[in-house]
C-alpha cells in the first residue's frame, strides 16, 4: 500500500488568488484612468497595441492582448462602430484583415500618454528594475506554463 507524504497546506492565499487579486487592482486602475477618456479598459488594451501603426492581423492582436479570437473579433467591431480602429485588406492576402488605429484612436492614445507613463514609472520606482524584469520573467512563466 503506497503512503502519501503529508505536507501541510500553504498558509495565506494561494498564487491564483493573488494573480486574481493583482489583476483586479490593475484593472481597476487602469479604468479609472482610461475611463476619463471615455474608453473602455478593453478597447485600451487593443488601442495601446495598435499604436504604434504597424497594422495587425486579427490572430495577432488577439496575441498580443491575451484574448480569444471569437472576443477580439467582437472588441474589433465596437471599436471599429466608434471609429478607434480601421480595417483594410492585407496587400499580400486579401482574404486577411489588418487592423489600423485611426486618427481619432491616435488622438485618445496620446490623451492617455502621461498618465500612463507616470503610472508605469511609478510602479516602476515601487519595484526598481530587477524585480520589475523578475515579475515579467515569472509572470511569462506562469502564462506559457498554462497553455
């Protein structure tokens, strides 16, 4: 008969409960600056990828926010109907979209700018760079581990 090695359960919260936390608190502050915009914290997050004017696929933008493709494709129309992003063929597929912030998405990226940047330098100064890069390294970690 085999016998179970009896560990102790861990005191205090576990790791999901504290990414869970971490995530609300974030977001929480994230809407709060993004809101007084008038933007949404989802559209935010795809507009914040778009800016730099590269144009995406939609697979990539889903990518490079952590959504699904089923719920980018809908993020993709809503902020298409409120004019932040456009759609154009892909010059070497046209079966293929690429998306493209606007002017008018620009224009709510660069009202949002310092306020970010003082954000990101501010919990920057709380962590100092090493444990900021340590967090991003573990937290990547914990992301490829999961898919």
């Amino acid at each position: 008969m085999a016998t179970r090695s009896k560990k102790s359960p861990p005191t205090g919260p576990t790791l999901h409960s504290l990414l869970n936390q971490a995530n609300r608190q974030a977001t929480t502050e994230l809407r709060r600056m993004v809101g007084a915009e008038g933007i949404p914290v989802e559209f935010w997050r795809a507009l914040e990828v778009l800016a730099d004017e590269r144009g995406r696929s939609m697979s990539e933008l889903a990518e490079q926010t952590g959504m699904q493709l089923p719920a980018i494709s809908k993020l993709v129309d809503r902020l298409t109907e409120a004019a932040l992003v456009q759609r154009s063929a892909d010059p070497l597929d046209q079966r293929r979209v690429i998306l493209h912030i606007s002017d008018f998405g620009l224009q709510k990226v660069a009202a949002l700018q310092d306020e970010m940047r003082e954000h990101r330098d501010r919990l920057g100064r709380a962590f100092g760079p090493e444990r900021q890069a340590q967090l991003r390294e573990l937290l990547d970690a914990f992301i490829q581990a999961h898919r």
